[in-house]
C-alpha cells in the first residue's frame, strides 16, 4: 500500500481523482511517520527537483516509500534513470 501511494504521490498530471487519492495517501504515510503531510509534499518535490538536474528519470515507475521500525524511519526512494544528462 505504502509503495502504491508514492507511485501515484510522484506521478503528476492524472486528474482529479488522482490528486484526491494521491493527497489521501499522503496523509496515511503521515499518520505512519512523525513527518506531517506538507513536509512529505515538499521533500518529495525537492528530492526530484535536485535529481532531475543530474539524470532524467522514468517518472512513470518512481516508487517511495516510507517504513518504521522501533529504532527510526526511513524514507526508501527508487527513481528509474533513463539517461544520465549532459554536464550542467
């Protein structure tokens, strides 16, 4: 589930009902972690943001994830290159 909702947190541009689900999930995740949902929205654009300047990236198989133990959590990302860009 937690996979699902970083799929569709990272892919943009799917209408409506898609943020809606993508939003919903994002305060699941929260509920999860001690981080709150606007901080999430914000790390998850940063974070492709600075990527995407290095490499261009398959956005439609981005995966985040978010897992907790008893000792920390951890924010799991697997951002799919399909090229590495030119010297900037």
């Amino acid at each position: 589930m937690i996979t699902e909702f970083f799929e569709r947190l990272f892919l943009s541009n799917k209408g409506s009902r898609e943020d809606v689900k993508r939003r919903l999930k994002l305060v699941l995740a929260h509920d999860r972690s001690t981080l709150n949902a606007s901080t999430l929205e914000k790390m998850r654009e940063e974070i492709l943001l600075v990527v995407s300047k290095y490499v261009e990236l398959d956005t439609d198989s981005l995966e985040f994830s978010i897992r907790t133990d008893s000792k920390m959590t951890a924010l799991i990302a697997n951002l799919p290159i399909r090229r590495i860009l030119k010297d900037i």
